[in-house]
C-alpha cells in the first residue's frame, strides 16, 4: 500500500511539472520555405533551377577532376603495391589517397599554375565570362591529357563519334573533351595495372618459395602468408620501395 501511495504521488509530481513547462514554454517558430518567384515576382524559378544545376555539378566534379589528372595512375598503382604485399588494411586507405592526392598535385602543378593564370585569374576579374573561362581552363587540362593518351585510344573515341581517323591530330585543340576524357582515363588504368604486374613479380616469386619450402618440410597446415609476410617487408624496405614507386610513378608522366 506505501509503496503504490509513493508511486501515484511521483506520477502526479511529474505530471505537475510537464505541465507547468509546456505552459512557459516559448512557441516553436514557423519555417517556411519557397522556391520560386522572388520579391519582383521575376527570375525565382530560373535562380532555382541554377542552384539545383550547380549543386548536381559540384557533386560530380572531384570524379570528371580525378579522371582529368593523374590521380587515377597514382591511385591505382598505390593500391597494387598494398595487395601485393598483402599487408591487408596497412597502409590504410586515407593514408594512399592522401599520399596519391599530394603527388596528383605535385604532377600537375605546371597545368594548374597554367589554368590560373589563364582561366581563374581573368574570370575573378571580370574580364572574361563564365563559359569562356571554362573553355579556357579546358585547354591546358586537354593539353595534359594529350600527351598521355595514346593513339590507339583516342582513335576509339573518336571513330565511333563519326570521326574515321586514321592517325593521331597533331594537335589537341580540335578534340573535345568528351573524348579525351574517356581516351585518357582507359589509357591511365592500363598503364597502372601494368605497374602494377611488375610490382606483383617479386612478391609472387616469395610467395612460390616460401610455399615451396613449406611443403618439403611436411609443414602444409601453416599458412604460407604468415611465414611470407615478413620476407616481403623486408624486401620492400631493403630496396627502398616507396622511393622506387614514387619515383617510377613520376617518370611515367615524363614522355
């Protein structure tokens, strides 16, 4: 009975003061929200439809700038190193698309510093217009491109748009950049994945013989992994790998 009697009266003393608080409670504003016309009764919609444009295209534009620099080649390769060391998880992932960042930044510097001076600098001072300064900054961007897209390539995009090319252009004014976008990045990711197969060769080779001797000792229920591991550490730090990668990755942007 002492016990439901405690009860009824803390209920009631927290009833009491949900109430009292409501009361004092300041009033929840009203929000509201319009998308279209603007105090003139003009240009609303049209202000809308370029946020939502410009809002789509700033989500989409780190992938077209990866895929217009060498970040792809960097990164790709970065990861074929870490696979095949088979370290898992080590170096993380931020770690190699930093690292793959700050050499993407390093290697294009000179087409950036080009594109400022050419392209950003003029438009923030009015001097040219926005799609003129995006043509602009196009060039030296396509300039880039060129000279690591290989004939091949290229020529794949550009016959199936109707262009029945035999040969390279000479130069790369006349080609749009929704074909050397494309050209250029299949033609990154074949040079990455062949780095990436003289990377795997020597690791490959500790692997055939660590399990080699694993099996001529009777020793199968050991995982070859465990016991190669190491030995691939080693190797990667006594050569100095990451100098050896970093540096091979920087020469192949030289031609």
């Amino acid at each position: 009975m002492k016990k439901k009697l405690i009860l009824s009266l803390a209920l009631l003393i927290f009833s009491s003061f949900l109430v009292l608080h409501s009361a004092h409670a300041d009033p929840i504003p009203n929000i509201d929200i319009q998308i279209g016309n603007n105090d003139n009764g003009t240009g609303g919609g049209t202000s809308s439809i370029s946020i939502l444009l410009l809002t789509t295209v700033l989500s989409v534009a780190p992938a077209f700038l990866m895929l217009m620099t060498s970040f792809t080649r960097i990164v790709i390769v970065l990861g074929f190193v870490r696979t095949s060391l088979g370290t898992q998880q080590m170096p993380p992932n931020q770690v190699l698309v930093g690292l793959a960042l700050f050499l993407t930044l390093f290697i294009m510097t000179p087409t950036l510093s080009q594109v400022n001076q050419t392209a950003l600098q003029p438009y923030l001072k009015g001097e040219l217009t926005q799609t003129e300064a995006l043509n602009k900054a196009a060039e030296p961007m396509k300039e880039f491109m060129f000279k690591q897209t290989s004939t091949k390539d290229l020529l794949l995009f550009m016959n199936y748009t109707g262009n029945n090319a035999s040969v390279k252009p000479a130069t790369y004014k006349d080609i749009p950049l929704t074909v050397m976008v494309p050209a250029f990045a299949i033609g990154e990711m074949k040079k990455a994945f062949m780095m990436g197969f003289m990377i795997f060769i020597p690791f490959l080779v500790i692997d055939i013989v660590v399990s080699s001797t694993l099996m001529a000792m009777g020793m199968m229920m050991l995982p070859p992994v465990m016991i190669s591991l190491p030995f691939k550490i080693l190797l990667f730090v006594l050569v100095d790998g990451w100098y050896l990668v970093v540096k091979s990755l920087l020469l192949s942007f030289n031609t």
